[in-house]
C-alpha cells in the first residue's frame, strides 16, 4: 500500500488536508470522497531523506508555469463542480498555492470577484499568465452559467497541449546531447591531442602529407584564436536571433521550415492540432465562431499558416461555412478538411474537430519517432567521418616520420 497526500474541502466548504493509504491514486481519491470530503489534490507523498535544500533566489521563477497553471485549473474546476461557490473556491485554491507570487496574484483575483467584478476581468488583468484563450472560455463559461465544465475542458486542453510540448522536447533529447558531446569530443582533439602530436612532428622536421598539415593548422587556429572564432560565433548566433525577431526574419524563417522535408510537414500537422483542439474547445464552452476563429489564430506560431487563415476569416463572415473556406487555405490535409466537413454536415463539429486533433496528435508523435530514426544516423555518421579524418590525417603524418610505404 502506498501513502498518498490529499488536500481537500469538506461540506462546509473549509479546506482540510491528510494521508489516505491505497494502492493506486484513484482509489486513494475514492477513499477521501468516503471520508465525506471534496479531493482537489491528491498526490504520492513523498518520503524525507532527514535533509533539504531550500535555496530561494529573488527575481527568479516568478512566472506561473503551464504545469502550475494545469494544477490551479484542474483545482478551481474540481472545487465549483463539487458545488463550492467560485468566491470560495478561489480562496481555497489560494490557500493552496505553494509559491508565494501566484498566492498574490489569485489572492487579487479573489478580492476583484469578491468586489463584484466577472471571472474573466479578472483574470484579463493578467495577461502574461491567462492568455485569451483561456479568459474568453472562462467568459463563456460565466456568461452560460457552465463555469465548472469551461474549467475542466480547459484542464484537459493544457494537459493535452503540455503532453505535445514534452514529446517533442523529449524527442529531441538525444539529438542534442549527441551533437554536444561529439562537439566536445572534436574540440578536445583540436585543443589537447592533436598539439601533443604537433609537437612530435615538429622535432622530425619532415614534410608531412597535405591531409595533415591542414589538420595541425585547423588545431593551431583553435588553440590561438579559439576566443575569437567563439566571439565570432556568438555574434552570428545573436544576429541570427534578432533577425527571427523582426517580422521579415520570422516569415522567411517559417516559409523556409515549411519547405524542409519532414520538418514541413511535421509543423503542418502540428498546427492542425493546435487548431483543431483549440476550435473545439472553444466551440464546446459556447464560444461563437467567428470569435472563436480570432483567438484560435493567437495560437498559430507558424506566420505563413497563419496569413493563410485570413481568407477562412472572410468565408466565415460571409456564411460559407468552415470546412469549404478552409479547403481554400491549403494548409489543412485532405483528410482533416474532409472530416471537418462531414461534422458540419451532421451538426457534429465539436465531435469531429476533436477526431480530428487526436488523429493529428497521432501523425505528429509517429512523423517525430520518423525523424529522430533519421536524425540519429546521420549524426552519427557524419561525427564518425569527422574524427575519423582526424585518425586518418594523424596516422599518415606519423607513417611519413617513419618512412612507411604504402
């Protein structure tokens, strides 16, 4: 059996909080629920090993983190489902936050709502943590007096976006940590192994092969002028970045990712989804669709897909409906428009909008596994061929010191 913490309110509303003993996590929810209590957290405690570190650095990590807003969602929603006014709920879950600059900035939500403010006004004043997606499906919520289920479907859409996020960055895991340390291996090369060498075929005073004089000069230039080629490339790391900033670098940028092989495609499917689920989350929480469409566009990263939404924008208001307009843009997949257009047909647009997303979170997790099969060989590859120059150049030169013959 396994201990599990568990904050929860009981029917009066008052926050309470224990350990409950079970073997998984969702019985050791379903005990709490016997206990006459209302579960907001339940989660595995976590044994003390008798020391701590706690370092608290000022100025760093204030921002609420998506994985801290997921929870403080996933919170709210469980306490105004469970019947809890949203006044109260939002000083529980004020109560509850562990770092100190959310507990201030719900505690200012809590006095604004209390005042008499809406939900969504409130949480319009902070803008860097609740984007308008998240606001306007909080409005809608409000205003259809569904706040609960606006709450649970917006939990279940940062989950699902947060799970994308981590499989591509998990993806790309080893890619990056091959290239660094098949970078580090060369460097060490360059700036250790090689000058050792360089030093023993000085004394022979023999002419060495053109291989190997290229490979001792590629060595001397990073062991003289190594902080200088490391400025340099700084340089044109930080100018690079500026460029993407602008919006010419940033929409040439896009178009080029768009045209790279298995990059592009990856990307178009990605902002499918992202569309997809955003719509029907939207749809679902009462959202119009025209209002629906201009906070969907917020989300598109990609300039050339987004500029691409502008004549689905002009469809929509001219009644032509979703899925002809968007056949029009190009962006969207045969498959995925022909989906979205049966959906309108049959009056199930939410329902096939979310097939849709689910279909594309498949083809994008399938497209990453089909790059990184491919990025892995041929990192490997090309790393092999670079020291292995490196081996060949410096056994040649020693060969010429002793006068092999081949």
């Amino acid at each position: 059996m396994t201990v599990y913490y568990y904050k929860a309110t009981d029917r009066e509303g008052k926050f309470v909080e224990g350990n409950v003993e079970a073997p998984d996590v969702r019985i050791a929810a379903e005990n709490v629920r016997r206990l006459n209590f209302y579960p907001v957290e339940v989660s595995e405690k976590k044994i003390s090993s008798g020391f701590s570190l706690d370092l608290k650095l000022p100025g760093f990590f204030k921002r609420t983190s998506p994985k801290e807003l997921l929870i403080l969602t996933q919170q709210l929603g469980t306490l105004v489902n469970s019947g809890l006014t949203l006044d109260e709920s939002l000083a529980s879950v004020s109560r509850l936050s562990e770092k100190e600059t959310t507990r201030k900035m719900l505690t200012g939500i809590h006095q604004r709502v209390h005042a008499g403010s809406s939900f969504a006004e409130a949480l319009a004043e902070h803008p860097a943590v609740f984007s308008k997606l998240y606001v306007n499906m909080i409005r809608a919520g409000e205003t259809g007096g569904l706040l609960g289920d606006s709450l649970n479907r917006l939990a279940d859409f940062m989950e699902k976006a947060e799970d994308l996020k981590q499989n591509i960055r998990s993806a790309m895991m080893y890619p990056c940590f091959l290239v660094f340390f098949s970078v580090a291996a060369v460097l060490f090369m360059f700036a250790v192994v090689i000058p050792k060498f360089s030093t023993l075929f000085d004394e022979a005073g023999q002419a060495l092969p053109l291989i190997s004089r290229i490979m001792l000069g590629m060595s001397d230039l990073v062991m003289q002028y190594g902080w200088l080629l490391l400025l340099v490339f700084a340089a044109m790391v930080g100018g690079f970045a500026l460029y993407l900033k602008s919006e010419n670098g940033k929409s040439s940028w896009d178009a080029f990712l768009l045209k790279v092989p298995l990059i592009g495609e990856l990307i178009r499917k990605v902002e499918v989804s992202r569309f997809s689920l955003t719509m029907a989350t939207l749809l679902k929480s009462g959202v119009a669709v025209l209002p629906a469409l201009s906070i969907v566009r917020t989300i598109l990263s990609n300039r050339v897909i987004l500029a691409a939404m502008n004549p689905l924008h002009q469809g929509l208001k001219g009644g032509k409906g979703l899925s002809g307009p968007l056949k029009q843009t190009g962006v969207f997949p045969p498959m995925a428009v022909h989906m979205i257009t049966v959906g309108e047909a049959s009056g199930k647009m939410e329902e096939m909008l979310l097939r849709v997303s689910h279909t594309y979170d498949k083809e994008v997790a399938r497209a990453i596994k089909q790059i990184i099969s491919l990025i892995e060989p041929i990192l490997i590859t090309f790393m092999a061929m670079v020291i292995g120059f490196i081996v060949i150049s410096m056994l040649l030169a020693i060969f010429s010191i002793n006068e092999i013959n081949f």
